[in-house]
C-alpha cells in the first residue's frame, strides 16, 4: 500500500525535523550516558569510550558511503523523473549493504585482539566489543532505508527511527549495565552490559524502517512507474554506487580518524609515558586520582594502577569528547537534509537556488555550533562540574572540554560541508582535505600526548588543528568547485560576533561561586545575550523563516516582535 501524495521537503523543512529529532536523541543520549558514566566510574567509562572508538571508523567504513550513494543517485533519479531507477537502486544497494555488513562484523573481531592488545594492559576491553558487533550488521541494513527516504527528501523515517534507536540504548544499555554491575561488582562487564543494549536498540530502529517500508511504501505511484523509462542494468547502478560511495567512505572514514586515532594512539603513548612518568602523572591529578580511589574503597574495590591509569585518563577525556560530539552530531544532519536539496540543484544546473541551498545550511550550522563551542571555551569546567559528579571530570575533563570548544566550532561547520561537496560530485577533494587533517591529527597527537605536562590533553589539541584545517580547505573547495561565494558576513561572522557576546557575558556575571545552580543562571543568561546579539545584528531572513513548517505565519509573528525586519 503506497501513500496517495508525495511531498518532497525543502531543505529547511527537513532539517528542522532532522534537527527536531536530533536534539531529542541527544537527550536521551544524554539520559544514557551521563548516568552511565556516574554507575561505572571514570575507569568504566573507558573501556566503553574505547570499544566504542573501535567500532565508529569500522561501521564507518561498512556503511558511510553507501547512504549518501542512495540518497544522491535516487535525488538526481527523482529529479529526472526516472522512478523505475529509484526503486532498482534501494532493491540493489540494500542486498550491498547486507553483504557490508557482514564483512564489517568478521573486520572487526579480526581486529579486536591486537587493538586491546595495543590499547588496554588489563585486556578487559574485549567484552565491550564482541557485545557490539552484532550491531554493525543491523546498522547497515538501518542505513539503507534512510538512504532512501533522505533522498527522497522525506526526512521522517529517519527521524523516528533514530528516536526508537536511541530509546533503546537507555532503557536496555543502562538497564543491563545496571544489572550486570549489580551481579558481578565489575565495571568492565557493566560496560559490554551498556554495549549490548545499544546493539539491542539498533534492532529495534531496523525493524521499524522495515516495518513501515512495508505498510506506507514510499510514495511512488503506479503510474509513475508506468510512465518511467526502463531502469539502468544492475552492473550500472553497483558501478556509479561504487564511484560515488568510495570516496565518500574514505573521507567518512577519515572525519572519524580523530576518535580512532585517539583509541589506538593516545592511550598507547600515556601507556609507555607512565612507565617513567608515573609518578609525575600521579601528582598532576593527586586530588582527581584520590577521589577516585576513596569510592572504589568504599564499594570494596581496588584502587587505580598504574596500568590502569591511562585507561582512566581515557574515560574522562570520553566524557568530554561526548559533550563535544553533540555539535557535530548535531550539525550532521544539516548536511543529510542539504545533500538531496543541493545535488537536485547541480543536476538543474540552478545558480540560484544552488547559492541559496549552500548559504542556507552555512549560516544555519553556524548559528549552532558556535555558541555551544565559545560555552565550553568560556566555562568548560563548570559545565563538567555541573554534568558529572567526580574531582576528575572538572579537574582534568574541564581543560579538555575547553580545548574541545573551539574545536567544535570549526567541526560543526565542516562536517555538514563534506556533505555539501558530495552533492557536487567533489567526493575526492573532500576526501583529500578530511585526509590531510587527520594526518595533522595524527602528528599533533604523536608530540603532544608524549610530553608529560600535556598528556590526555594533546588528544584534543590534535582534534582542533584537524578540523581547522579541515573547516578552511572545505570553504575554500567549495567556492572553487561551485563557483559561489557564499556572503561570510551573514552566514558565519554573524553568528561569531554573536557568540563571543554571549560567551564574555558569563565572564562578565561570573556566578561560578554559586556552585550548579550560578552555571545554570549563566547558560541562560548567555542565551539570552546571544539571540539579543542576532537580532540586533538583523541576522534572520524572510527566507530562513518562510521555508519551515507553519513559516508563513512564524514570519508575521517575528515581523511584529521585530526580531526580522
């Protein structure tokens, strides 16, 4: 049974439900893992950052090419009318990505013996990540309908379906952690406990997607397809899916590079650091690592080793990492709404609405990232204190979390522009540049984790100099590849001006001495700067609001509270 109309969404409208939905996951995300984090300690936290670490660039490099492949190639099929190709191409690239998937499971318990053997002296994080393999399959075939609808541009499945996934993870990832910490009293095991109920949720999400594919169909008609011309051979469709999905899996695999790199080299380099530099270590974070040790003494536990220590250092900068990857998580689905809108645009060959379609998602990627980024730059520490509960997330976590704030700035704009330069057809430069920055990566890590003084906080310095780079090479590729210059006073100045403002506002109240609740008093007042600072700098346009749903009448309510003029 198949819908009786089909609404292709603007590019607005579907990135505010991508956004909607986003923002939701995040909480729940938040729900998990923050709690998570508080049930099996700084140390617990570790081996889960790292399995997970290994699994991202794995599923990465499965799967991230293939959903952009379907929702170009069924955008620009769609915009040709060619339906028979639309549904030939989900028919073909689903039984792909099934076969990905598997190989991505054997790839990774093939590599999950020398990576722990690498990474952890204890050997303990091999529980987490046999308890999330099975989810790299089930991811896969998830993707594969998302692919489909973005493309589509029908951003709702994807939307409830993340929403499904990540309900999931908390009920079951914290239920079973919980549980199993319960049972056995071992962090390590309540860790691949959490592991395993993200899988769980990942079933869930794809039988969702099946479901409903089933029930509402996709909105073609018959006599669309009646009226198509015959679709391309199969050896066709898995050639351009190829061309398109190997440089997009590349530059995919090397934007995750920066936790990888920080999974196999970071916690090696403190490891081989600690040898002669333990007791520098121990003495840098005395306060951090005696908190630590005085509740595992009360809970009847060990306390921290030396070769647990760089495992614990881990952790902490996992739970700054996880603050930090909101922005870009965040910003990403800017890029999935921009993709079809953009490469229907460059099929027409339309300047216009081409130029439009690139300021839109700039300006809009902007205006989220930066003033989450200068808040963790301006009161990184407080915003640790006020999330997690131990010495060693404010002493240790609140530094990182800084150096991560500009970071996220830089990374919030340039992921969704590796979208953008997709659509184009420009996979290969995105590739390239996202390749130079993770070897900048790479080499920041490898000076700076070594040297004592700096240690764990080397790895987010490394993440900085990777997505500056990144954010410049892109904005310069894609002016050259489109031949549009986007205004950068409306789509980026703008939005900095305003989130310096906001940022130097908490430096101004400083309500730090007031413990939780002054942090709270100075987000809030720090928001209020910021959207006072856009109004003022006239940042809205007609055109920003008409395209989002109800925009008609949210332009005649922001036209009487003056915030567009």
């Amino acid at each position: 049974m198949q819908e009786k109309k089909r609404k292709q969404q603007s590019f607005e409208y579907g990135a505010m439900i991508l956004l909607c939905s986003t923002l939701l996951v995040k909480i729940i995300g938040a729900i998990f893992k923050i709690p998570l984090s508080n049930l099996i300690g700084d140390l617990g936290f570790g081996y889960f950052s790292s399995a997970y670490d290994l699994f991202t660039p794995i599923y990465t490099l499965a799967m991230a090419g293939l959903p952009i492949a379907i929702s170009r190639m069924v955008a620009e099929h769609m915009a040709k009318e060619n339906y028979r190709d639309v549904k030939k191409t989900f028919s073909v690239t689903s039984k792909i990505f099934i076969v990905t998937g598997l190989v991505a499971m054997l790839l990774m318990l093939c590599f999950t013996d020398k990576f722990v053997e690498s990474t952890d002296p204890t050997g303990r994080t091999t529980y987490s990540i046999y308890a999330i393999v099975p989810a790299l399959l089930v991811c896969c075939v998830t993707s594969a309908f998302r692919g489909y609808y973005e493309g589509l541009r029908n951003m709702y499945p994807t939307a409830f379906s993340d929403v499904i996934e990540s309900l999931g993870k908390l009920i079951l990832g914290y239920g079973f952690a919980y549980v199993v910490l319960k049972l056995t009293n071992d962090v390590a095991y309540a860790a691949a406990g959490a592991m395993f109920g993200i899988t769980i949720g990942s079933v869930a999400a794809a039988l969702f997607l099946f479901i409903r594919h089933k029930v509402k169909g996709d909105g073609i008609t018959k006599q669309e397809l009646d009226n198509s011309p015959a679709p391309q051979r199969t050896k066709i469709i898995v050639k351009s899916v190829i061309v398109i999905a190997i440089p997009v899996v590349f530059a995919s695999l090397a934007n995750s590079f920066s936790s990888l790199a920080d999974a196999f080299f970071v916690k090696k380099h403190l490891a081989n650091m600690m040898g002669e530099h333990a007791d520098y270590i121990r003495e840098m974070y005395q306060s951090s690592i005696a908190d630590y040790d005085l509740a595992q003494l009360k809970k009847e536990l060990p306390i921290l080793s030396n070769s647990e220590i760089p495992t614990f250092l881990y952790g902490i900068r996992g739970k700054a990492f996880t603050l930090y990857n909101l922005v870009p998580a965040i910003t990403s689905v800017l890029g999935v709404s921009a993709l079809p809108v953009l490469a229907t645009a460059w099929t027409k060959k339309d300047k216009a609405l081409l130029k439009r379609n690139i300021e839109s998602p700039l300006k809009l990627t902007a205006l989220i990232s930066m003033p989450i980024g200068m808040g963790f730059v301006f009161f990184g520490d407080q915003i640790m204190g006020l999330i997690y509960s131990t010495t060693a997330s404010v002493e240790i976590g609140g530094t990182i979390l800084q150096i991560y704030g500009f970071a996220a700035i830089f990374a919030g704009i340039s992921i969704p522009m590796t979208s953008m330069l997709q659509s184009v057809k420009k996979e290969l430069f995105a590739f390239i540049n996202i390749a130079v920055g993770a070897v900048i990566k790479v080499v920041v890590n490898y000076f700076l984790v070594s040297i004592p003084s700096i240690n764990i906080k080397g790895a987010a310095i490394g993440t900085l100099a990777c997505f500056a780079y990144v954010f410049i090479a892109h904005f310069i590729t894609l002016m050259v590849a489109t031949g549009i210059k986007p205004n950068v006073w409306k789509t980026i100045l703008k939005p900095l001006i305003a989130a310096v403002a906001c940022g130097l506002s908490t430096v101004v109240l400083d309500l730090s001495s007031r413990g939780k609740f002054g942090t709270v008093i100075e987000i809030g007042v720090a928001a209020v700067v910021y959207v006072l600072v856009l109004v003022i700098l006239n940042t809205f346009e007609p055109d920003d609001i008409l395209s989002l749903p109800k925009g008609e009448k949210l332009l005649k309510i922001f036209k009487k509270l003056r915030i567009i003029r």
